[in-house]
C-alpha cells in the first residue's frame, strides 16, 4: 500500500513538471497493475479510492462515471472482467495484465471551476474510449492547479477484448486534451522551451502571471466560511457578519440572497449555484450546531430484472437498460460481500438465514409486547370502572338486593359486572394488581416497544438487503427456477 502511494506521487510528479528532456505534460496516461501484496480486487480498490477522496473531491461532489456508479466502480470493473473471462475464456492475471488505466488531467490555477474541470475531463474520457469502456472522472480540488483523475476498465464494455496501450498515445492524449482545452477557451503550453537555453520550461515558470480572478460565487463561498468561523449565535448575526465583510444582503420570501460590490444581480444561496454546505438550509444547520448536511444517500439494492420475461413487446432500449441495470445490482451485491466477508456462497445463505430469523425473532417479540400493552390498558380501564361502579354494588347489596335499585342504577352495575368479568378473564383468579403498579408496567412496556422498533426497522433493513443480494447471486449462478423466482419477489 505505502509503496503503491509512493509510485503514485512520483508519477504525478513526472507528469507536471516532465522527464528530462521532454515537453511538460498536461496530461498523462499510466497502466495501473496489481499492487505487491493486494489481490485484483484490492489493487483496482486502492487505485480508485485515492481518486475519490472525499477530501481532494469536496465530498464527492466532483465525481462523474460512464456505464458505472461511483460508489461501486471497483466491483463492476472486476464484474466486467468476470465477464470477459467467461466469454473468451481468458482470464486476468495478477502479474502482468493491465487492470485498468489512469489518466492525469491538469489545469492552469484559477482558470477553471471544478464542475468545467469534472465536465472536460469527463469528456476526454469518452472521446479518448469511444464509449466503449466503463470510467469514472474524479476531479480535485486540493491543490492550487485543479486536476482530473481518470480511471478506464481495460475491458471493454462488449466483454470481448481489452484495451491495448500504443506507441505515442501519451501524445495523442495531450493533443486531444489540448483541443478539449482550446475548445473551452483554456490555456494550453504553446511554448515549452526555453529558446535561449534549449530547456524545457518548468511547470509553476510556464503557468507564472497566468493566474486569473477568483469569481463571485468562489468569493461568496470564502466571506461565508469567514462569517461561519466566527460561530455567531443567529442568523441575524450572520447576515451581520455578511455585510460587515462588504457585501449587500437581500431576503425575499425566505430565500437569502448576496450581493458584492461591483457584482451586477444578487446571488442565491443554494446547492446549484455555490455547492455542498452552502445551501441555505446548511448555514442555518451550522448555526443551528447540527453542521452542514454533508452525508451522501445510502445506494438501494435491487433486485435484478429477468429481462426475457420482460423483454416481449419492448425495444431493444429498454434491453440494454435492464442489462445496465442488472449488472449494477450485481456490483453492488459483490462490493457488499467483499466489504461483509461473505465471499463463499455457504456464508452467504447462513448469514442471510440468520437475518431472517432475527427480523423474525423481533417481529414476534413486538407482537407479545403489543399484547402485553392491550391487555394493560385493559386492566387500567376495567379498574377505573370498577372503583367507580363498587360503592353502588356494596348499596345494592346492603338492601337486600332490591329489585327497584336495580332498576334505577342499571347502568352502573352493567359496569360494574363487566369489569368483574374483564378480571376474570385476564387475571383468572389472580389477586388485582395496584393501579400504580399497572402503570408502571405499561410505561415499562411502552419503552420497550419504543427499543424494538428501533432494532426491528435496522433488522428489517439488513433482511432485505441480504436477502435481495442472495436472490441476486442465485440468479446470477442458476440456483433459482423460474417460479420460484417470482414467488421470491412476491
């Protein structure tokens, strides 16, 4: 691992300031290999996650993928090459095969936004693959040159070959890179010797007096972590902070917007326009103390569609769309047992039984606890009934049992015979219980209920994703009919 990172940095290295006696790159492709110690799916793990640092990505904001998700690129790049070897029957090799290829795309510091940046790398993927191989463009914004990240499978997206490195593609990368620049209005190195001397310039010589202005929107962002560091208890002590810092405040029908000198319409704070945590609802968050709103949605697991049932009376678009969509699931389902440690299909089935029985398990205890309320509340009303209904029963009694008070406080000893019979049935025989006593146990049942539900819906969530994932691989190897497939999904 800290040798892998090591080769990483010196490459990067290399590629911005150039080898000796090379023109400066902008760009440069790298063959990624099984890393010393780490498996296949290791080494294209490690390889990924360095270029989806939430750090370097501002949480992963600056992410794109091709025929891929983000969240699961390492697994469907090895799914692909599952793939791959059983079509042609070849298989990846940890020594020699290229798993996939790293592109390094660098920008002149302020030139560009992130999104531009993520948008012209994302575009220098598909062009250089020609659509024909999945990728992900991670864009970083840790260092004062924007850069792109760019991993490519080096299988095809037919699964029927591989990627083949060429000579010279280094430079047909940067003069793709250049025209993507170019086209986007952006600087590109027209000039990298140094006539006099016959050198090749450095980097930080070329790119000097280069810099452009911060933009607006860039500035905003600055002035509001400054106001923010300054923790102001309310939001009108923010907006003072705001306007202390120079800049005009506008609020109109709830939205909060700024305005800088010189800046002509005002600026909305908003997720579109200035980015993660500085949405409106995120300031008042951070100054609510419960932070900015920075977590990324949980990824649903589905379950796979069998596309020949489906596919009658469809096009062939809805056919690549369920093959896309499948093999996502399966991603998804192989990231999920690599990360649980269920890589063998007999850990799979134990640990999906063992979810079953206890979402079960819970499931019934609620059951027993509900029961155990209904029959308390029972009790509490047949005791408020009976201590109020009582005093005319001992009268009743004390004349004799007279027909004509019978009659004039009906009503009262239907109560009070009901409640008689409400004992019975629940205590049978059994001493009554104190009233405060029974409330004690519904507030101890109440509170247990409360704890149930709490670990039923987490058991109810973990059931089904294990069981989706099992259903899955047992489409996936053949272990389900058909029939009992749709009783599955039933």
């Amino acid at each position: 691992m800290i040798q892998a990172v090591f080769l990483l940095r010196a490459n990067l290295t290399r590629s911005a300031y150039g080898k000796e006696g090379q023109t400066i790159a902008t760009t440069r492709l790298m063959k990624r290999k099984t890393t010393p110690g780490l498996s296949i799916a290791q080494s294209i793990k490690d390889c990924t996650d360095y270029g989806k640092n939430p750090v370097k990505t501002e949480e992963g904001k600056y992410i794109s993928a091709y025929e891929c998700d983000p969240a699961t690129v390492d697994a469907e790049f090895l799914l692909w090459k599952s793939r791959y070897k059983a079509a042609t029957g070849r298989e990846q090799t940890a020594d020699r095969d290229v798993l996939c290829y790293q592109i390094r795309q660098s920008f002149l510091p302020g030139e560009i936004t992130p999104e531009d940046a993520n948008r012209i790398g994302y575009e220098l993927a598909m062009r250089w693959t020609k659509g024909k191989h999945q990728f992900i463009v991670t864009t970083h914004t840790d260092k004062a040159h924007i850069h792109n990240h760019i991993y490519y499978n080096s299988t095809t997206l037919d699964c029927t070959h591989k990627y083949r490195d060429f000579l010279g593609s280094g430079r047909a990368l940067r003069r793709l890179s250049d025209t993507l620049c170019l086209e986007n209005g952006l600087s590109i190195v027209q000039e990298p010797k140094l006539k006099s001397q016959g050198k090749y310039k450095h980097y930080g010589e070329w790119a000097k007096g280069r810099e452009r202005p911060l933009t607006f929107q860039q500035k905003l962002c600055a002035a509001i972590d400054t106001a923010l560091e300054k923790q102001p208890a309310s939001l009108a002590d923010f907006l003072s902070l705001m306007e202390q810092s120079g800049y005009e405040v506008k609020q109109q029908r709830g939205v909060i917007s700024f305005r800088a000198p010189g800046q002509e319409r005002f600026t909305r704070l908003r997720f579109s326009t200035l980015g993660k945590g500085y949405d409106q609802k995120d300031i008042e968050a951070s100054l609510s103390g419960s932070g900015r709103n920075t977590e990324q949605p949980h990824q649903r697991v589905n379950l796979v569609i069998d596309i020949q049932s489906k596919l009658q009376g469809k096009g062939p678009g809805y056919e690549r769309w369920a093959k896309v969509f499948n093999l996502k699931q399966m991603a998804v389902a192989l990231a999920y047992l690599q990360e649980n440690n269920l890589m063998e299909y007999e850990q799979l089935e134990k640990k999906a039984s063992e979810t079953v029985e206890r979402f079960h398990t819970l499931s019934g205890q609620i059951k027993n606890t509900e029961v155990g309320l209904r029959t308390n509340m029972e009790l509490k009303a047949a005791t408020v009934q009976y201590a109020k209904t009582r005093p005319v029963f001992q009268e009743y009694k004390a004349r004799k049992y007279s027909r004509k008070f019978l009659a004039e406080h009906e009503a009262e000893m239907d109560v009070y015979r009901a409640a008689c019979s409400d004992f019975k049935r629940i205590l049978g025989g059994a001493k009554l219980p104190k009233m405060d006593e029974l409330k004690e146990e519904g507030r101890k049942l109440a509170e247990k209920k409360k704890k149930l539900y709490a670990e039923y819906r987490k058991a109810k969530a973990d059931m089904q994703e294990v069981t989706t994932i099992k259903a899955n691989i047992d489409y996936l190897l053949g272990y389900m009919e058909p029939g009992r497939r749709k009783e599955q999904e039933r």
